[in-house]
C-alpha cells in the first residue's frame, strides 16, 4: 500500500461488484507503511476502518458515517517498512 504520494481508487461496482441497500460491505487493503494511513470512503451510508499495525501489533479504530478517514489521526503508530493491514466495512445505501 503505498498511500504517501500516489493515490489509488478502487470503484468495486465497475469492477462487478453487485450490491443491494443495507448490503454490509468490506475492503481489505495489505501492504508496507510509507508515510500514512487515510483514505476516502465513498459509497456508504456509514462505515468504519479497522487499522492494524502487524508489526508492532498495535491496532485503531476509525468510525464514520461519512467523507475522509486517517488511521494516525486514530492513534496508530507506524514507522517505513512496518506491515500494515486496513479493513473498511460499511453498509450500502
């Protein structure tokens, strides 16, 4: 995962992904810290992020009901290299 300076989107629908209201949905994203954790969550009418330091062991918890989300601002730590893994669960609307 490399949320530093070059952003990703993922648009699951255009990828097939078919969902009905009140759908629960959930990302999994995996990858090596580079200098932070947030993101943006479109697409849901409230949701959380689940994030986990795997090196450390250390986890912090992000609950929304809309817009931005930043694991740091959370409270977790994280230094270059540590494994990180991020869930975002939501409901569909």
């Amino acid at each position: 995962m490399n949320a530093g300076r070059s952003h990703s989107a993922w648009n699951c629908e255009a990828a097939g992904l078919t969902v009905s209201s009140g759908d629960t949905i959930a990302v999994r994203l995996h990858g090596s810290f580079v200098s932070n954790v947030s993101g943006l969550a479109a697409g849901f009418v409230q949701f959380g992020v689940s994030c986990h330091n795997k090196t450390t062991g250390q986890s912090a918890n992000v609950r929304h009901s809309h817009g931005p989300w930043d694991c740091g601002a959370a409270g977790l730590v994280a230094a270059p290299g540590d494994d990180i893994a991020t869930r975002i669960h939501g409901i569909a609307p």
